[in-house]
C-alpha cells in the first residue's frame, strides 16, 4: 500500500466512534478483503464475529448461527490472489474448525469469475467439504455472463423466481435473498426491477413486526461510493418494505471489504471477499484487484469480528487473517448472436454493422479498458471504420450497445472486441457488468 493511501487511510479513522478498536491495524485490513462473518441470532437481535473467535464477557450462545461468505470469483488467477480456490478451502478450514458448527452458509455472490461450468464446479466441490451441508445462494454479475445467468440459475437457484430472489424461515427468522445483478442499465448502479420490489412487499406482508428479518443481495442494499456503482438504484423502495420491523439486518457482498452502519432498526453490513482485496473507495482511480507480496497474503486476507450494538451504537469491528491459526475444538469457441466469440487470451471478437467488407484500407480506432473506465470514452470516426475495443483491466468488462447495435461476450485480460461501424450517427455503449462505464462511437461522414 502506497504512503499516499495509507494517508488517506489515517484522515478516515479520524471520522469513526471511538469504541475501543484498534481503527488503523483494521482499516489497512479492511482495505484488503477476508473470509466471512459468522452470525448468531438471539432473540432477534444479530450478533457478528470473525471465524475461531469466541465472544467476550461470557457471552451467551444465541438462538443459532450461520456463516456469511462471499466473492469468491473461482477462475481468477492474476496476481492479486493466483489461487483463489486456496483462500476458498481456508475459509472453509476455518468454517470446520468452528467449536459450534453453524446451521447453514449464505454466499452473497460472485461464486465465479466467467461464470464457466468448470468454475462453478469447483466451487461446488469446495463447499462440499463445509460442515455445513445448507448453502443459500444469491448471484453476483460474474455468476451472470453466460445464457443471462441460467446455468447459474440451474445449479444454485433451483426453486427460486424470476433472477433467483426467494425467502425461507429458519427458527423464526424471515431470511430474502435478492437479485439486483440483472439487467443492469447504462450508467446506473445496481437494480432489483419492479416485477422482485412487488414480490418482496407481497412476501413481506403476512410477517407481523416483531419478526427479525435477514435481507441478503450482492451489491450493496445502500448507497457506498455510485462513481464506482457500490450501491442499488431502487434499494430506497426495498427498505420502505422493512421499516416497520423490529430487528432487519442486510447483509451483502461485491466491494470485498467490511462496512456498516445502523439506521434505526436496520444494520447494514457488506462482507469481505475469500478472493482478492480491493480498495477504499475514493483511495484509487478505481475499484478492482490489488496486489500484495505472495507472502502477506494470507495475512492481509483478514476475517471480521462485528458486533451489534443496537440503540444507536456503533459496530465494534475487530480484524483476524487467514494466517491465524484457528483455536481446536481454455480455448472452446461458443456463437453469441451473430459474432463469435472465444475464450483464452488473446482473443478478438468481430461483429460488423452493415454489409461493407473489412479490407486492410479500412480505417482503424483503438479503445482501451482500463481502471474501470473507456479510454477515450467518446471518438468520432468516418463510415466503415473499425473499432477495437481491448481490456487492460483484472477484472472482465463487456462491450454492449445501448440501442442493441453490438454486444461482447465477457472480455478477461488482453481480450478483444471489434465492431466495423459502417452508418452515420451515434453509438453509446456500456460495461453491462459494471454499468457505470459508459462510452460512446461518432460516425461522421
């Protein structure tokens, strides 16, 4: 971490209550990511801790607890983290090591990276090792990519409606997992749609007030940092639903770090990744991937202790790592729409607007994709010019017409998309997995 972030960093921990917690040894950490939060409901009122911790003063054990991990992205392999399946079975370790095993698992997204079958089973053969045998799932962007998330849908959300929202009782609890991943618009942040915001309020309905409730989703349920789409466009609407409820808790995923606040009966709290860490947001030019040295690693992959203190009072937040030790007790081919497109890099997609044929005279114009970001972000180009589009980023991006003109298959590291614009007019184009990237093509004759 450089001394300009860690400055950052130190001016943040000015603003936070003063609970006793070391802020500055848990922020360095928080801005990296972790493994999971173990949760214990006891009459209600949600209790947090890191795996392996035991809680202070004698606490007593609740009612029952489960396990929340998330952003797994299996198939990552860049340097930020080249083993993710690694810090996946550590977490699971960790998980079985627990002196009281946990009744069930929620994973709040991103179990994958491309969302190819082969990555989804080996997450699957991970998780087969928990001790926990029930895993309720919610889909993140990366579980979206293929056939609008329907192998997603048929391994992890069997039973569920519409995207794979759906709710369950457990021990009086009302647990609702929902889906804000799915047809993400140009521009804006995450999104639930009208068809789930109904279902959520008819499903909300026949629960009387004092029945803790549990909201769990990928992208943040409140808004965190929309200049890099940490938040959910309709989440107001959503929560409006759950006001009346004595003890809500929101659990979700995608920024890969811990953050939390409490508004009345609501808690909020965003969980730490089991994959890779990402930055504070605003302490770089954008989200995605960071790197650490290969032998710090397993230390800055730190694991949470939250605890809730309602009335108003802040969450007391407390860092373990995955190198503490736990006390005892490619290259297939695929058609998308009229391009074809390939995996393994590098890789070009072509599409072409009109019936003009590509010739080595053709007018070429490059976009680059970097730091979350279009590079130029808008170009104006003559008929018949071919525009490459190439991912320089960690993470995936897609290229997708906003009037439906062109669509890119998921493009990982160094891989291509080419789109020959052959009639006037304008072209704006998105990142449909990350909406806030917006760009646009200028044909001019």
């Amino acid at each position: 971490m450089s001394n300009k972030k860690e400055d950052l960093i130190d001016q943040k921990l000015q603003d936070l209550n003063n609970d006793g917690v070391d802020r500055r040894g848990f922020l360095k950490c928080m801005a990296w990511a972790g493994t999971g939060v173990v949760w214990t409901l006891g009459g209600g009122v949600p209790l947090s801790r890191a795996f392996g911790k035991d809680y202070k003063n004698g606490g007593k054990a609740g009612d029952f607890s489960f396990v929340q991990i998330s952003d797994s992205h299996i198939g990552f392999n860049k340097p930020a983290n080249p083993d993710v399946t690694a810090t996946l079975q550590t977490a699971i370790n960790k998980i079985n090591a627990m002196p009281n095993k946990p009744d069930f698992i929620i994973h709040t997204g991103d179990l994958s990276q491309l969302s190819k079958p082969s990555e989804f089973d080996t997450l699957d053969q991970v998780l087969k090792g928990a001790s926990a045998k029930q895993i309720y799932f919610v889909p993140g962007e990366h579980d979206m990519l293929i056939d609008n998330g329907e192998q997603y849908l048929q391994r992890f959300a069997k039973g569920s409606k519409g995207s794979g929202w759906y709710s369950f009782d457990h021990k009086g609890v009302h647990f609702v997992g929902l889906v804000n991943v799915a047809n993400l618009k140009a521009g804006g942040l995450g999104s639930l749609g009208n068809e789930q915001l109904e279902w959520l309020e008819d499903d909300l309905k026949g629960r009387t007030s004092s029945t803790p409730i549990v909201l769990f989703a990928h992208i943040p349920l409140w808004t965190i940092y929309p200049d890099w789409g940490w938040g959910t466009d309709d989440s107001e609407q959503a929560l409006s639903y759950v006001k009346r409820f004595g003890s809500v808790t929101v659990l979700n995923g995608h920024i890969h770090q811990v953050m939390q606040k409490v508004e009345g009966n609501v808690s909020f709290h965003t969980a730490m990744s089991t994959a890779f860490p990402q930055p504070a947001p605003g302490t770089a030019p954008s989200a995605g991937p960071m790197k650490v040295p290969a032998e710090q690693l397993q230390r800055v992959l730190g694991i949470t202790d939250v605890k809730y203190l309602v009335s108003g009072h802040s969450l007391a937040v407390v860092d373990s790592s995955l190198a503490d030790s736990v006390p005892a007790a490619a290259g297939s081919a695929g058609a998308m729409g009229g391009m074809q497109m390939f995996s393994g890099a590098p890789a070009v997609a072509k599409a072409s607007g009109g019936a003009a044929s590509p010739s080595p005279s053709d007018a070429v114009a490059e976009v680059k994709i970097d730091n979350f970001s279009f590079t130029p972000a808008k170009i104006t180009v003559k008929p018949g010019t071919q525009v490459t589009w190439t991912n320089k980023d960690d993470i995936p991006h897609t290229v997708d017409s906003t009037q439906g003109k062109f669509k890119s298959g998921a493009l990982d590291t160094d891989q291509k998309f080419q789109f020959r614009f052959t009639d006037a007019g304008e072209y704006p184009y998105y990142c449909r997995m990350h909406p806030k990237m917006t760009g646009s093509v200028v044909v001019q004759a």
